[in-house]
C-alpha cells in the first residue's frame, strides 16, 4: 500500500469507530459549529491542538502557521480572526507555541531562507525589542527559548490591538486572550500571559485598522 493511502485507511476506520460508540456523532457535526476556542498555534507537525488539550471536533476553531504570528497585515489570520470573534463569539483566544520552535530559531540565525525571510522579520523585531534581555543569555538553547516565549507574549499583545478583538471588548466583553507554550519534551502546556477583556494593558495600545500597513 501507498503510504498516503494508510491515511485514507486509518480514515474509514475512524468514522467507523466513532459511529460504532456514538451513531449520532457526525450529524451533531454537521448541524452545529459553536466552539468557545480559537487556537492560533505554530504549524509543527508534533503539536496537534486537539491531541494535547484532549478536545473534540467542534470544541476548538484552529488557525496554525509558521511561529504562531498574529501579524496586523495578513489576510489569513485576520479573517479567521475576525470569524471566530464576530461569528462564533468565542469567548477564549489561544496562542500557543512550543519550545524548541524551528521558526523562532531560524529568525535567531544570520542565514537566509529564501521566501520565508519575510515571515521571520516579525520574530526578528520581537528579537529587536527585547535585545537587551536576550543578549544577557550565553546558553543559546535558553536565550532560544525565552525569545519562543517572549514572541508568544508579543503575539497575545497583536490580538489585543486589533480593531477586531477591540470592537467585541466593547461590544460583549470577550473574547479572553492567553499565552501557552507547549513543552515537547514531556507534553504540558504552561501559561506565560493572559489578557482580559477590558483590562488595564501594561504595555502601549494602539487600536490597529486591520490591514491598514502604515502602522
């Protein structure tokens, strides 16, 4: 057998299990999408969303990506962003990225990686930002990982910005951001930020038009 072929096997086999333990399982699917997540997280293959939080099909809205960025100017995440706020009304938003993250580690190096150069500009900034802090690290592997951390801080602070998570603060008091980092080496999840809705921010806010590049 084809290898990609094990994958429509396994497929069947799934939906025949599910339907065994639970004959009404897919039609619930089908009827109703109502999650109170939206997970932005990074796109590596050994962090499955639904795997390590133990959830359903239907629980959790996902948008994956390089690095887990939520950047002001990409159409990708905004729309997904904007219908899980406006849309689904989830009352939680997630970033989570893990450690050892291979994007923030290519951002760290002095190399070029072709088209993908101009995705690690943003970590480069967070990198910029934070220089000082970062520098004071010799051991490269924690002075990687505390830039994994402080770039998914920077990213729960993007959300914060937006016009989109702004206008539902306003509008009914949610959704609440958070901040995880997903360990590989034993497979917990630690919280490093969480942000309220309407709370005071200790850091500048300014209120993004989503798209609008002159900020």
């Amino acid at each position: 057998m084809e290898q990609y072929k094990k994958l429509l096997t396994a497929n069947k086999n799934w939906a025949h299990e599910k339907v065994h333990q639970d004959p009404d399982y897919f039609t619930r699917l089908v009827n109703v999408q109502k999650p109170d997540y939206l997970w932005i997280g990074c796109s590596d293959s050994r962090v499955p969303p639904n795997e390590i939080t133990q959830t359903q099909p239907g629980e959790i809205f996902i948008h994956r990506n390089v690095a887990n960025l939520v950047i002001h100017t990409d159409l990708n995440v905004l729309s997904v962003l904007q219908y899980a706020v406006e849309v689904l009304e989830v009352k939680h938003i997630i970033v989570c990225g893990h450690y050892g993250c291979g994007g923030v580690k290519a951002a760290m190096s002095r190399h070029s990686f072709g088209l993908i150069n101009k995705w690690l500009r943003h970590i480069k900034d967070v990198y910029k930002y934070n220089n000082e802090e970062l520098s004071s690290i010799e051991d490269e592997s924690m002075r990687l990982n505390r830039l994994i951390e402080l770039n998914i801080i920077a990213q729960v602070q993007n959300l914060a910005e937006t016009s989109i998570v702004q206008r539902a603060w306003k509008s009914r008091n949610a959704p609440s951001l958070h901040g995880w980092v997903y360990q590989l080496e034993d497979g917990i999840i630690h919280p490093l930020i969480e942000i309220d809705p309407n709370q005071h921010l200790d850091f500048e806010l300014y209120e993004y038009d989503d798209l609008d590049v002159s900020h």
